[in-house]
C-alpha cells in the first residue's frame, strides 16, 4: 500500500475474511507488530517477516522471538547474517513440527 501502516491495517481490517496476509516489517516496535497481529482473524494465514536493527544482538531465525507463534502466525526474524530464504524456510519447517 502506498498509505501510512495505519491506513494500511485499517484497509486490511475492513476488507474481510479469508486470504493470507505478509507483512513485511524493517524496524518495528512491539506496539506497531501487535497491531499486525491483530489481523489473524481476519486472515486465514498471517506471516510477519522481521529485519531487525544490525545494532541489535543477532541470532538465528526464530518462530516466536517475541511470543507470537500460534496458530494461523508465522513469525520470522531474519538477522543479518541470514539470508531470506534461509530464515523463512527455518521458520516455516518450526511451525509445521
């Protein structure tokens, strides 16, 4: 969307059920992903892609890095030594398990 985040959510919210949503997140604070959250039950699939601050401690890709794995979420933190594909595919292969 070429709107601000919160136009953007308030489009996604209002648009109805089902479909899948991606949110792709740079920097974000808790506030603004739990917003995204919120989008779960109105989305049959919800994935939030994170790319955290080089600044801030790396590690590996994780599924649930700030409490919100669960069902119908796919959280994924790509740190900076990973690539994309390397992150997405850790976390998708934890949340099937």
């Amino acid at each position: 969307s070429r709107g601000t985040f919160q136009a953007t959510l308030a489009h996604l919210q209002s648009a109805g059920d089902g479909g899948a949503v991606v949110a792709v997140m740079g920097i974000a604070h808790d506030a603004d992903i739990e917003k995204v959250t919120r989008l779960r039950g109105r989305a049959g699939g919800l994935a939030v892609v994170r790319f955290p601050d080089r600044a801030q401690p790396s590690g590996s890709a994780t599924v649930s890095g700030l409490g919100l794995g669960g069902s119908g979420l796919l959280e994924v933190v790509v740190p900076p030594e990973a690539s994309f594909l390397q992150a997405w595919n850790q976390a998708a292969g934890a949340e099937a398990q």
